[in-house]
C-alpha cells in the first residue's frame, strides 16, 4: 500500500508537515525495494535511514506537545503511541532479518498504515490544538 502525499495528509504545521511527506517518501522507498526483490542489506539501509528520521520527527512533535499546556490530556496519548511504536518497529526489524521476505511485507504494511492513521487522527489533533494555543495569544495579544 503505497501513500501518496498530497493535501488531505496535510497538519497545517509545515515543519511537520514536510517531515511527514519525507517519511512516506521513505516508506515509498523501502516498499519498492521490497517488491523488486532488493537485497536484505538495502532494505536493512532504508530502515535503519528511517527509523532514524522518525526519532528526529518524534522528537519534534514531542517539542510542539511540550508547548501545550499541562493539562491537556492528548500529550500523554501522543507520547505514549510514539513508544509503541519506537517498540513496534525494533521488534518488526529484527523479525524482519530473521524470517525474511514474508515479515517485511507485513512490516512495510504496518509502518504504512500506522503513519497513515497518526497523520490524519494524532497529529491532526495535535496541530488543531497548536492552532487553537496560537489563536488564543493572537487574542490575548490584541
């Protein structure tokens, strides 16, 4: 399942906006190496390219979320889908090496729709909340 990236994925965040249309370029990346039988060693690269890009793009929405006020219930929700699936994906990459062709398949399903439903639900609501905290000073301010 190949995302396209387009308008309808878009936060209205550019910054995160732009790191969301890097990461599905590189799921784009390691889903075409997978299906024109590359070897374990490139698709081993792409992961280990993208699974360092998603820590830096964690790490910069966990800065945004930081942002918000303490009482806002959807940062600790956020936080804790970015460790599951920081924990998914280190199990899925090693099972991956293991059992081969078959479980990168899966793995390559799974980080296509995980990033697919983040972006539209969590980070939707992440950016609604930036935005609703942005209107508020504006208001404060005038």
């Amino acid at each position: 399942m190949r995302i396209t990236w387009g308008t309808a994925l878009e936060t209205g965040i550019r910054s995160i906006d732009l790191q969301h249309e890097e990461l599905i370029g590189m799921l784009n990346e390691l889903d075409e190496a997978h299906g024109s039988g590359k070897s374990q060693t490139v698709l081993d690269d792409v992961l280990q390219r993208l699974g360092t890009y998603v820590a830096f793009h964690f790490a910069t929405e966990e800065a945004l979320i930081a942002n918000l006020p303490r009482s806002e219930r959807h940062a600790e929700e956020h936080l804790r889908q970015h460790g599951n699936f920081i924990e998914q994906l280190t199990m899925m990459r090693a099972q991956a090496k293991q059992d081969g062709p078959q479980t990168m398949s899966h793995l390559i399903d799974f980080l296509n729709e995980w990033l697919y439903e983040h972006i539209l639900k969590t980070d939707r609501k992440l950016a609604a909340l930036l935005h609703g905290q942005t209107a508020k000073g504006h208001e404060q301010g005038r």
